[in-house]
C-alpha cells in the first residue's frame, strides 16, 4: 500500500475474521492491557477507540486527588497503535518510536476513560 492511499481506506470496515483477531490481540494477549481492563469498542480501518473502566488504583495522587499520568499515556499509546494495526497485515509488527503527553489538567479519578485514534496524513 502508498502512503497516499491510506485516506481512501480509513473508515473503512475489516472482515470480522481481522477485526477479531486484532482485538484479542490488544485486549488478551497483551498482559499490561488486559491488566488494566481496556476493551475495543470501535475498530475501523484506521480509527480505533478504546475504553477503560475505572478503578481506585489508577490514582496517582490520592491528595488532588487525580489519575496516574502513566494510565493516560498508556491509554493514548494503545489507540494509536490499534489504529495502526488496523491498517496493516497480521504478519507485519510496529511499535512506538517516540511519545509525548503534555497533561493539561488532572485526570478524574474512578471515572471511566476512553481514547479514540484516527490515521491522518498531514
């Protein structure tokens, strides 16, 4: 696939055999995510979203009180990559290179999260 060819494709649906298959992955196979109860509940070609419930031990600072920053960039990692792995071939692996969160506010503590990732050439 060229690069210019990606936009045509986003949004596009996935067989269920792939769909299914990429989200066991994220969701089964990899412990950390499992660990932290994150589920797919959108998967396209190119756009991913994912959620995760809350729980009282993802809170960083018990003072604010406010939630773990690792937890946000986590979440913002694992979208991004779905996304990506939507795009791709089973038999082909990516991972992350570089990732920057900049946290503007505290996360709220014991409430849900969810993370949507949209490929885009720019």
């Amino acid at each position: 696939m060229k690069i210019d060819d990606i936009d045509g494709l986003v949004g596009r649906p996935l067989s269920d055999e792939h769909r299914a298959r990429i989200i066991r992955f994220m969701e089964e196979d990899i412990p950390f995510n499992k660990l932290l109860g994150m589920r797919c509940s959108e998967l396209v070609q190119g756009r991913a979203r994912i959620d995760i419930p809350a729980r009282e031990e993802f809170t960083g600072d018990p003072a604010r009180p406010a939630l773990h920053g690792g937890i946000i960039s986590t979440l913002a990692d694992t979208v991004g990559g779905l996304a990506v792995f939507s795009m791709i071939t089973p038999m082909d692996r990516c991972s992350t290179i570089d990732l920057r969160v900049d946290y503007l506010r505290p996360g709220k503590v014991n409430t849900p999260l969810s993370a949507e990732a949209e490929i885009r050439l720019s």
